[in-house]
C-alpha cells in the first residue's frame, strides 16, 4: 500500500514545535509590517527615523554585499576576454569606454567655450566636489529608482546635490542620514534634468521612463530635432547640475519620443562624487550678448 502523500506530525516534538515556530515568525513578520505601515501613515517623521537608523544598521552588510555583487558581475566579463582574446581584452574594452567618455566631454567643453567663455572659465576652476564615495545598495523593486551611498551628514552631503560617477551622471540626493544617504536616479521619473546636444547645443528636458532608460524632449522646437548616436550632456539652465556633465546618448526614435541610454550605469559604477548644487553666474550684458549670439547660431 502506498504511502499518504502528506505526512502529519502526529506525536513528533520537533516536528510539532518547527511547524509552530514557523507560524510564530510569519505571523510576527507580518504584524512588524503592518506597525510600519502605520507608523509611516501615522509619523512620517518618526518613520523617516526609524528608516535612517536601519540603514545605518545594514550600511556594512550592504557594503559588503556590494563588493560581491560587483565581482559576480565582473565575472562574466572576465571569462569572456580569457577564452576570446586573453586578459587583455577586458583591459582594452574599459580603456575604450574611458577614452569615450574623454571625448565627450572635450566636445562638450569647446561647445560651451564657443557659446558662453565666462561660465565656462567657472566650470573649471570650481568643480564644487563635496566628498566620494560607493553605491552599497539599489532599490530596483521600488516605485522610485534610488541607490544608496556609503556617505552623508558628516562627509557634507545633503539633500539636493548632484551625484555624479566617471561615466555621467547618476542622479541627485534625495536625503542623507550621518553615514549614508538616498540618490534619486535620472532613470526615475520623477528626475528631470535640463540637457543639450553637443554637436548644435540644441536643448531639451531629460526625464526617467522607470525601466532603465530617459525621455528626451525638445524646448523650443515643434518637430523632434533629436537622432540616433546623439550625446546629450548637461545644460546647467535652472542650476543644481553643472554643465558639461555627460547624461545620455540617444538609442531610437518612438513617434515624437526620444529614448535614451545613460551613459553612466549605477550597478557597475564603483566609485561616485557627490558636488555642491550648481549656482549660475549673474547675467550681465556682456553674457546676454553671449547667450544671443548662440541661441541665433544654432538656430535653423
């Protein structure tokens, strides 16, 4: 005769007490998260507290957990480059993708020098580089599309400055506790970013579409003005981000909707610099004239 196909625990102690603390957990887990929840409702503040003090907790295991993530993603890598053409392709391949990101911004500096040489002799002698740093952590199963640093308060991090990785730009803090602090990504949707292209400084609005990749929006054209292969870089209208930042280049055309890939991937980006928020010159009559006689050249 066959066996039943479930098995009670009948007169087994241990059976008895692993079934009932497996009850206790579940329902334990589920009451800490209700009391969350009402205590994020209730006392936003207090939330807000309770939220800095766990990721102060978790900042050495999320580091820790940070390095392993890297190298299990470097790994593939590794392999590849070993068994196609030896250990000095992957060398090769990071030299490529540095020596763009070099030639991105040359093209961006001259652009700006033509267009405004005031604001441009600012940009290079005032980077406003507050502290570096380490994403430890993302949120990808979230609503918003943030990553955690391994810095805050103490290293003059607050809420509102750019974050920015050797690639481009990453995003901006949206709020730091002592050690730690909360980067609101450029691929969310609620992170706009002024941007221009470097080839005619035509400019537009970058905004997050959630799923990887930006929108690109074109200010004073009707017609999508944007193609293929163009880099976009960061305009410093508005202030906040400095300008000459590289953000996207674009991937494809979706009717009247630019998609975009940043140039800066916040998984594979090991090391970030958080800067003061961007503060535009006085406009004198000498940067009108400027800021005329550019807006009347990159006109059609």
């Amino acid at each position: 005769m066959a066996p039943p196909g479930t098995r009670r625990p009948g007169y087994d102690r241990k059976a008895q007490y692993s079934l009932f603390a497996s009850y206790v957990i579940a329902i334990a887990g589920a009451l800490v998260g209700l009391l969350l929840l009402v205590v994020s409702i209730a006392d936003p503040t207090g939330f807000n507290a309770l939220r800095s003090g766990a990721a102060e907790v978790t900042r050495p295991i999320s580091a820790s957990l940070r390095s392993v993530v890297i190298g299990i993603g470097n790994l593939d890598e590794t392999i590849a480059a070993y068994i196609n053409a030896g250990s000095q392709n992957a060398a090769l391949r990071r030299q490529v993708d540095t020596n763009r990101t070099k030639l991105i911004e040359a093209d961006a500096i001259r652009q700006e020098n033509i267009r405004l040489k005031r604001l441009l002799r600012l940009t290079e002698t005032d980077n406003g580089v507050i502290s570096a740093g380490r994403l430890i952590s993302s949120t990808t199963t979230s609503a918003a599309r943030m990553a955690r640093l391994d810095i805050g308060r103490s290293h003059g991090v607050q809420p509102g400055m750019p974050v920015s990785a050797p690639e481009g730009l990453i995003g901006r803090v949206l709020r730091s506790g002592p050690n730690t602090a909360d980067v609101l990504l450029i691929i969310d949707e609620g992170n706009v970013v002024p941007v221009r292209r470097t080839s005619d400084n035509i400019p537009g609005i970058s905004s997050g579409r959630g799923d990887g990749t930006v929108e690109i929006r074109a200010l004073n054209t009707e017609s999508n003005p944007f193609r293929p292969g163009d880099v976009l870089v960061t305009s410093g209208i508005g202030g906040l981000y400095r300008p000459n930042i590289p953000v996207a280049i674009v991937a494809r055309l979706e009717g009247d909707r630019t998609v975009a890939i940043p140039l800066a991937n916040p998984s594979r980006a090991e090391l970030i610099v958080v800067q003061s928020p961007f503060r535009p010159a006085e406009t004198t009559p000498a940067n009108q004239a400027q800021s005329g006689e550019a807006a009347n050249a990159s006109a059609p």
